[in-house]
C-alpha cells in the first residue's frame, strides 16, 4: 500500500527507516543536507532519454579517443560515426532540455548539435 503525504507534513516524521549502514528517521532524510536527492525524473521518458543519450555521446567519445584516422566502419570513416553519434547524442539531450525546461540544456546541447550537423554535412557533400 502506497500513501502519499507532503513535505510539510509531520505524520511520518518519526517513522524509523532502516538502510544498509544506518537507520533514519523520515524527517531526518527530509531536512538533511547530507543525503544527496536526485532532482531529475526517474523512470519516465527524459530519465530513459538523458540515459540513451548519455550512452551515445560515451560511444562517440571512445571512437574519438581511439585515434585511428583511417579505420573504416560500414564504409564510413569513424571520424564521420564519431560525429554522428555526438550530434545524435546531442540532439537526445536537447529534447531533454526542452522536457525540463532547462534552458543551459536547450541552448549548449543545440549549438553543439548544429555545429556538429554542420560536420556531418560537409562530409556529405564531400568537402
């Protein structure tokens, strides 16, 4: 049984919580500065989102790391994957932005995605 109370209320102030090292009270977790509170969604579409995204742009990242100019991949040099996947990356983390509302989200990650986009077009026209 799931019940919901608010912030404010006092109810399950005192109710004891037992975790791994130690045990808290609600109102311990609820006032305390020491215990680190995700302020992100989990679960829903940005949660699966950000992640997704997370794991492109660490692909891209690996490909840039490598540094093997003249590896090929699917006919493509990696270069050119690696681009694609920081603007796919990119763009995931733009939607994000925009379903949080974070404008710091919104403006870096769509600069990074034109410039890159930028990039993937002067390899298709071959420049």
């Amino acid at each position: 049984m799931v019940r919901k109370v608010t912030p404010e209320s006092e109810k399950l102030d005192n109710v004891v919580i037992e975790g791994q090292k130690a045990e808290s009270t609600v109102a311990e977790i609820k006032h305390s500065n020491r215990i680190v509170k995700s302020a992100t969604p989990k679960g829903d579409l940005s949660w699966w989102i950000k992640w997704a995204s997370s794991v492109i742009v660490m692909f891209a990242i690996s490909i840039r790391a490598s540094n093997t100019p003249d590896a090929v991949l699917f006919g493509h040099p990696l270069q050119v994957w690696d681009i694609f996947l920081s603007w796919l990356g990119a763009v995931g983390w733009w939607v994000v932005g925009f379903m949080w509302k974070d404008r710091a989200l919104i403006l870096l990650n769509g600069v990074v995605a034109l410039m890159l986009f930028g990039g993937l077009l002067r390899y298709a026209v071959g420049a």
